[in-house]
C-alpha cells in the first residue's frame, strides 16, 4: 500500500502507526495521533513510551513488554496508562514486530496503536461490581450465620409467621420448650396447626383450648399497649409470651421459660416478710397484716385486735453457755410452739433476737391475758435440744386495739412499754398497757432527749471516790464516778441516766469523754496514784474502744500503768470472745483490768479462769451486814482467799462503818472502799481530799 494511502488512513482510524528507533524512543507516529494522545507529533517524537507513561517506574507492569524489547520479539495488546494534558488518564493498547535491516542489523519496532479507555472503565466497573456483589454474599453469608447463631442461642423459643399466618422461622428452643422433634414443625405450616399441635399433646392446662390460643394471640397483635402474655403449662411452668407485627405484614411470637425467675420473686417476697431463722412473719409483715385488719375491717364482729409483745428470759444465758447453735435452735423450737398454740388467722411474728409478737383476735383484756399466760406456759416447758436441756421463761406485753384504732405502729409501741413494765415487775409474768405507762414512758423519752442535748455541752462532771490499802490506810486509786447536772433536776443519779445512755447509744462518746476529762485528771495527781474508770458493755463492744482509750492515755500523758479499767460480767457476757481480745491488747499496753461486782453473776469464777484480772471488786450486798451476819465473813473470806490464790488483788466496796471495816481487814482483803473513807468528790475537792486521807492514815499509824 503507498505510504500516502497509509497516511490518509490514519488521518481517518481509530487506530494510529508507530515506529521506534532502536533505542525505544518514537521515530514515526501518524499524523492524526494528537486525537488520542492530545500531544503533536514533533511534541512526542524522540520519546520513549516509558517516559509517557503514567506508571513507567511499575516493573512488574513492564515486564512482559521490556522482555519482548529484550528478546527482540513482537508482542501484542500490551496496555499501559498514559497521562493526557487535559489532567485525565487514558488507557492505550499497542502491538509491534521488530524491524532489522537488510544487513539483519536490529533497528526498532514498529506497530498499531489505539484508545481502550472506555473498554478498561468498564472491565474496572464491571471488577468492582464484581468486587461488591462477592463482598455484599460474603456479608450476606456471615449476617445468614449469625442469625443462626443468635436463634439457635435465644434463651426465649422463637416463631415468626407471614401476613397468611404461615410458619416461617422457628428456632430449636422453641422446640426445646414445648419438647418437640425437628420433623413435627413444618415450615408453611399454619398457626392453627401448630395450636392444634401443642394441645394434642397436653402441653397446656384443659382448659385451654386451640380456638383460645389463637384467639389470645389476635388481641395480643392488636392492643394498644404491647405486653408479655403468660401462659401455665400442664407441667407447671410458666411462659412469657411476646407479639409483635413485622413490616409486610406477619409477626414474631417469643416464648420464655419464667417458671425459676417467679419461683426466686416468690422467694424474695418471702424472705422480705419473713425471718430466715425461724420463717415466721418478721416486723414489716406483722405491720402490713395488722394494717389489714385494722383498716379494711377485717376483726370479726365483737371481737378486738391485741398486740402481744413477747420477750424470752434467761436466752442470753443459754446462747452463751450452750453456743450460737444451740441459741437457733431454741429460736426455732420457740417459734413452732408458738405456732401451734394460736388460732387459725393470728400472727405469730418474730420481731428480731429473742423477740415475738402475736396478733390475736379475742373479745376482751381478758382474754387476751389468758393468751398470754398459757403462751408463757408453754414457752416456759422445758426443751431438749440434742444432748442439752434447757429451761427459759418469757415475758409479755399486751396492746388492745380501740375502736377506729388503725396505728400499728402505736400498737407496737404500746405492747413494749407494757412488756417494760411486765420485766420490770419480776420476768414470768403478762403486763396490760395502761394510759399511765405512757406517763412513765414518756418520763424516759423525756430523759432521753434532755441525754442527747446535754451531750457535748458541759453538763456533766467527774466525782472521785478513793480505794485505800486495807492495813496503812493510804489510797491507792481514785475511781472516777459521772455526774449529770440537768437544769431543771439538778444531779441526776448514774443509775437514772446510764442505762438510758446504754440503750440509745449515746454511752460511746459519754465514755469517750470520760476517759479523756479522767486522764487529764489523773495526770495532777501524785504519781502513786491510779485512776478507776468505769466501762460498760457498749462502749467495749464499739470497733474503736480500744482506740480511744489510747489516745486519751497519749493526749493526757497518763503512763498506762496509772489506767485501770472496771468492767462487769455483763460485758463478757455480751459477745464474750471480741471482748476478752480488746481486754487482753489492752492489757497488753500496761493498762490494769478489774472485774467489778464479783461474785454476783453465775458465771463469774469462770471468767477468772478466761481472763487473767488484775483486781476484783467484792459486791457491797456481801458486806451490807458484816460484823452482825454470821455468814457474811465466810464468804468474804472464800472470795479474798480466791484472789489470793490467783494473784488477783480484792477490793471490798460498799464500807459505811467501823464494824465492816474491822469484819473486812480481819478477812485479809487487799482493798476497801466506801463513804466510810470518803464520799465521790468533784476534781477541784480531790487535793483536800487526799490531804485529810492522809491525816487519817497517819493518826492511825
């Protein structure tokens, strides 16, 4: 063909010649090129395709065409990308043969060239489609599996119907629940079918019938408020069931197992109204019960309602010599006695430690103490627990409801101030509330609130009353003794305010500022003599007792050896095994431990045999009548000689007269005190006090 032919028709195809020189740079390109490359001619001859290219620099794209060039070899339908001048990138695919001369000598390439954009856009669209489409199954595979999964795993049985009720999707707990093999659920199967199913095999009470469960289930669709149906099973279970709509019509029905969740609500219900040790009603149920009768008028025709308020005698003693177990047992034997002795519709209640109350229905006071009494009779017989008998009493306090009475609360309040007041008169014994125990209740509360604004604000002081050696006379210790100066009642005895102190808590920071005002004291005293504190139950029992015995010794002074503390047996009594560790680390600092009013408790010899006292104090009650009482030097001799035997100094309290104290230091005892020797005395008075002791014992010496 004349190369003038090949020119012109280039001018007009999509296609373009070429020519390289052997060195890969354009020799030739057809006139018409600048329609595909934008570029002129003379602008690209004497370049390489490499450097029009837009990836020349990809070795691993131009290896196939730089092998072709090497080996000298045509190739054909090689792409690459190329950059146009107007910012984009076109794709051009170009074939070529090798061109020798007549000499064989190599001289370049020559070939066709033409645009393949569009044909790689679309391969490039169609690669990503593809991309997608693998991507959007993978998706779609994994979403598939998890769904699985997630039915497969539901707690809840699951099944989904289409808008013509036809079963879709049911998943194995479903089948689980209702004990159903795979091949009895079809998928296409009706609702009414799969109703017809359950009931067939007695899965729902017999009362329940097809027509109701797809009755149950249409209401359900349609209400306004979409809540858990439950449903009884045969067996006794419990199923919550749940419907909802799904768009394009149809629903899903999930069905859970509540059966352990209400028997665990049942069981917490109980346990909130009753008390685990004995299961009878505890206080909150006592309350609501007698709100009940009171309010909805539930007390039958003539009758009243009585509150009876029951607290056991001698139980603390049995818990601590017989142990913790024994104690619940014993509880528990009260609890079924009382159980069996009160009519149908009264409450038998357990208020909290060895405290009952009955509720009771009778026509009169009088009857209502004839309950009471027999209750005590019965509560009183004697109890064989294991290889333990046990006898124990127990005191009552009744509150009769008045008419259009509806206070519990009151009730209750009422029944404890007469069971005080029943205590109070010997134990044993039923006491019916009276208008004028309130008078005295109201004494106490009265009390109890001057107690609490008195504290911290310098109404009370410290009296000193001293202990001297029984053979020179010389005072040995000072026992401190609180005050109370009420406004309005002047003094207040110890034995008024202290128990009321114990009982309300508030004997901690009176103990605590004891103990800190008693060792400044004590610190201006002469360095032979101690000082006596008293400690009672509670404060002993407080987590940081021993703390703040402490730090007064520190703040004050006072070496440790100086500090002695009193206790009674009703402190080892009172949880006796975290009181006999606080008594020994205190011990341990330097401070003295005494036991006050030995030999008046039962077990006290016993506690001499737990804890190492380094003094006891001889109650008064065996010196009231020394030197006339044949019997009281025996005693007081066994007790002296007890200390002695044991290393343990005597105290003999209570010495008003020379005769007792003649009849005591004949005895031996190490101690003596009394208001023969000194009254207690205000701190300012204690200098002229130990003066004038002092007088004494040297005039005696």
């Amino acid at each position: 063909m004349p190369a003038q032919l090949l020119e012109d028709f280039a001018q007009v195809a999509s296609d373009w010649f070429w020519e390289t020189g052997a060195d890969g740079c354009f020799t030739y390109l057809s006139p018409g090129i600048g329609r595909f490359l934008g570029r002129d001619v003379a602008e690209l001859m004497g370049r390489s395709r490499l450097a029009i290219a837009v990836n020349g620099g990809d070795e691993a794209h131009w290896k196939p065409y730089r092998e072709a060039m090497a080996r000298r070899e045509g190739f054909r339908d090689f792409d690459y990308p190329y950059s146009h001048p107007d910012g984009g990138t076109r794709w051009l695919r170009v074939s070529g043969e090798p061109r020798f001369g007549r000499d064989g000598a190599f001289e370049g390439y020559r070939g066709v060239g033409t645009d393949v954009s569009r044909e790689q856009a679309a391969r490039s669209a169609l690669s990503t489609a593809l991309a997608d489409l693998k991507s959007s199954n993978l998706r779609l595979a994994e979403q598939n599996r998890l769904f699985e999964a997630a039915l497969s795993n539901m707690v809840q049985g699951l099944c989904m119907f289409d808008a013509a009720s036809r079963l879709v999707v049911c998943n194995h707990r479903y089948r689980e629940i209702f004990g159903l093999p795979p091949e009895a659920v079809r998928f296409g199967m009706s609702q009414r079918e799969l109703c017809e199913l359950l009931v067939a095999q007695g899965w729902y009470r017999r009362d329940v019938t097809v027509d109701s469960l797809c009755e149950g289930t249409r209401l359900a669709l349609i209400a306004e408020e979409a809540g858990p149906t439950h449903r009884e099973l045969a067996d006794g279970r419990i199923l919550a069931v749940c419907y909802r709509l799904i768009e394009g019509g149809g629903w899903v029905s999930t069905f859970e197992d509540i059966t352990e969740r209400r028997r665990n609500e049942a069981r917490i219900a109980h346990m909130a109204r009753h008390d685990a040790l004995t299961d009878l009603p505890n206080r909150t149920a006592l309350r609501e019960h007698g709100i009940g009768l009171l309010g909805n008028g539930r007390v039958d025709e003539g009758l009243r309602l009585a509150l009876l308020c029951l607290d056991l005698d001698r139980f603390k003693a049995v818990n601590d010599t017989h142990g913790h177990a024994v104690g619940d047992g014993l509880l528990r034997a009260v609890a079924d006695r009382l159980r069996a002795h009160v009519r149908g519709g009264d409450l038998v209640a357990r208020l909290g430690g060895d405290e009952f109350a009955v509720l009771h229905r009778v026509a009169d006071e009088g009857g209502a103490l004839t309950l009471a009494e027999r209750l005590i009779a019965v509560v009183s017989a004697p109890y064989e627990l294991g290889s333990y008998a046990v006898e124990i009493g127990m005191s009552v306090g009744i509150a009769m409801a008045g008419a259009g009475t509806d206070d519990v609360e009151r009730l209750l309040g009422n029944a404890d101030t007469a069971l005080y007041h029943a205590k109070g008169g010997g134990r044993g014994q039923a006491c019916l509330f009276e208008a004028a125990m309130d008078e005295t209740a109201e004494a106490r509360r009265a009390l109890e609130r001057d107690l609490r604004a008195a504290v911290g604000t310098g109404a009370f002081e410290l009296h000193y009353q001293p202990l001297v050696e029984a053979g020179s006379g010389s005072v040995t210790t000072l026992e401190a003794l609180m005050r109370w100066r009420h406004p309005e009642h002047g003094l207040v005895s110890p034995a008024t305010f202290i128990p009321v102190a114990e009982e309300t808590g508030f004997i901690v920071p009176l103990g605590a500022w004891v103990l800190n005002q008693a060792t400044r004291d004590a610190a201006a005293w002469p360095a032979e003599i101690s000082l006596a504190v008293n400690v009672s139950a509670v404060q002993l029992r407080h987590r940081a007792f021993a703390q703040t015995v402490l730090l007064a010794l520190a703040a004050s002074g006072l070496r440790p050896e100086r500090l002695e503390l009193e206790i009674t047996e009703s402190v080892l009594l009172d949880d006796t095994e975290a009181n006999l560790e606080t008594l020994h680390l205190l011990r341990r600092t330097g401070i003295r431990i005494s036991m006050d009013d030995f030999g008046t408790g039962y077990s006290s010899l016993s506690y001499l045999r737990r804890f190492p006292f380094d003094k006891i104090k001889i109650d008064r009650s065996f010196v009231r009548e020394a030197g006339h009482l044949a019997e009281s030097g025996p005693i007081i001799r066994a007790l002296v000689g007890l200390g002695a035997n044991l290393g343990i100094t005597t105290v003999v309290e209570g010495i008003e007269t020379a005769d007792q104290l003649a009849a005591v230091r004949a005895e031996g005892c190490d101690e003596i005190q009394g208001f023969l020797f000194s009254p207690p005395r205000p701190a300012g008075e204690v200098p002229e006090m130990l003066a004038a002791l002092r007088g004494r014992a040297a005039e005696a010496a």
